[in-house]
C-alpha cells in the first residue's frame, strides 16, 4: 500500500508542482503573478484525481474489488498527503529561486485593496501593519510551509472522501476480470 500511497502521491505532486514551477519561476520582482486562483485550484483538482485512480486500483488490484470507507480514505489521504509536499516543495523552489518577491507583492495588494476602498488613514494604517506583519510571519520557513500545505490539503480530504464513499460501493465502477 505504501509504494502506491507513494506512486499516485508523486504522480499528483508533480501534475500540481511541475505547472507551478513553470508559470512562477521566470517572474521578477514587480511582475504580476500568473493567472488566477481558479486556475491553480483547478490544477490541484486534476493532479488530485490520482487519489480516485490510487484508492480504485487498491481496491481493484490489491483487495479483490472491495473496500470499505475507512481504509479508502486512509489510501486518499496518504496520496493527498504526499501530492501536497510536492506542492510544498514546489513553492519553496519558487520562494528561493525567483526573483519575485510574494511578500511584497501580497502587502502591496493588500493596501492597494484598503485605498481603492477608500480606508480611513487610521484602517490604512492598521492594513499596513498587518501587511507587515504577514511578511516578518511568511519569511520563517516553518510557518509558510504549512500555510502552503494547507492551500491544498482540504481539497484532497474532499476528494478522498468523495473517492471513499464512492468506491466502497463495489458496484461502482467495478474492477474488469480477465479475458
């Protein structure tokens, strides 16, 4: 079970990793940050679809057809789990090799939003230092890997689960014998 936690985690890792590295790395300092955030979710959707295919063919190939939710989910949620440190991986090689400066960026974006508000002086204020703050707090590597992590992660138990209730159903989808 563990080489196919591994195998579709890698997988996933590197359908969400590989495009993120791709659009982020050549970015400098005061480019904007390629598409959108729907566009990133939707990767992570489809490089999480190998939590399906994983959790399918353990039941298929390893269990005979049938599973039951629980072990489904634990399957689903080790893939997810290993797709998600790539995706952590992923945004460490962005944070130290590009030349774009996310913190900026966001604090920047943060305080443009309170202008176009048109914040008082005084929430002006209070948005800057809390742009301050979130960019002393991103800087210390052990806090920005799990907020990383965490971009991710809810989505693959929503899909472990999904998987999980689904696949225990030993009708849906069932495993094809042998000619």
């Amino acid at each position: 079970m563990t080489s196919l936690i591994l195998r579709y985690g890698i997988i996933g890792g590197l359908i969400v990793a590989i495009p993120m590295l791709w659009q982020w790395l050549p970015l400098k300092d005061g480019e904007h940050p390629p598409a959108s955030l729907l566009l990133g979710y939707a990767t992570m959707l489809v490089a999480l679809t190998t939590v399906f295919l994983g959790v399918k063919q353990y039941r298929d190939q390893k269990l005979g057809g049938v599973i039951r939710f629980l072990p489904a989910l634990g399957v689903g949620l080790g893939i997810s789990t290993v797709a998600c440190v790539f995706y952590v991986i992923g945004w460490e090689i962005v944070t130290a090799f590009s030349g774009f400066d996310f913190t900026k960026w966001y604090s920047n974006s943060m305080i443009e939003a309170a202008k176009a508000r048109n914040a008082s002086p005084a929430e002006l204020q209070q948005v800057i230092t809390e742009a301050e703050s979130f960019a002393k707090m991103y800087a210390k590597p052990w806090i920005r890997m799990p907020i990383t992590f965490v971009e991710m992660f809810p989505v693959g138990v929503l899909i472990s689960l999904i998987s999980a209730a689904l696949l225990r159903n030993s009708k849906f989808l069932p495993a094809r014998s042998a000619p």
